[in-house]
C-alpha cells in the first residue's frame, strides 16, 4: 500500500523543490513516528510506502530526494530492493539510506 504521510502545508521561501523522502518499511507505525518527527519541517515531503514490491513504482512516480528504508521486509529483503533501486535509471543516482536496529542484528538476517 502506498500513501502520502499527512503533513504541515509545503512552502519555500526561496522556490526551491522540496525535499521528498521515500520511506520502505512494512511496519506502518515507523511511518507514523518519521511523519511525527518532520511534521515541522516545511521543506520535506513524507510519502510511505508499506510493501517493497510497490516501492519502484512509488519512486519513478514521485521522484523522491532520498529513500529510507527497512532492511527486513517480507516480500523484498532490503539489500535486494538497494539493488532494485541502483538498477532502475530514474533512481540509479538517489541516496538510499538503510538504518540498522538492534533488532536487525539479535534477530538474524531474514527473522523478525
């Protein structure tokens, strides 16, 4: 499921492009929390996307400035959908970055 993060009205004084951000991750209250911490913040634009399979699509659509993303996904491993990501021309070039829990490492890689 895809969905755009409610946010604060998005203005620049300056005309510049807002920053959008990509967020992959399957748990929706990571969304909830990162919506949260930039509803403040003017200049970025929050769009989630709850499933990696649906995460290409959501990017070529909206274009975003950088992704964030989970690395432990049930249908697309995370360094899978890195790579998804550098080998599709329109986001080839756009900062991925993949924050890691304590979670990630007791688990084990592919257990939650």
């Amino acid at each position: 499921m895809i969905e755009q993060v409610p946010q604060t009205t998005r203005h620049s004084t300056e005309g510049r492009r807002p920053i959008v951000v990509l967020l992959v991750d399957d748990q929706r209250f990571v969304g909830a929390a990162v919506g949260q911490l930039l509803a403040t913040e003017s200049d970025i634009e929050l769009h989630c996307c709850h499933q990696a399979v649906d995460a290409i699509a959501m990017a070529n659509q909206i274009t975003p400035t950088m992704v964030l993303q989970d690395l432990v996904m049930p249908d697309i491993d995370g360094l899978t959908l890195v790579r998804l990501f550098r080998a599709n021309p329109l986001t080839a070039g756009t900062p991925v970055i993949v924050p890691l829990a304590s979670h990630v490492v007791a688990a084990g890689p592919g257990r939650r």
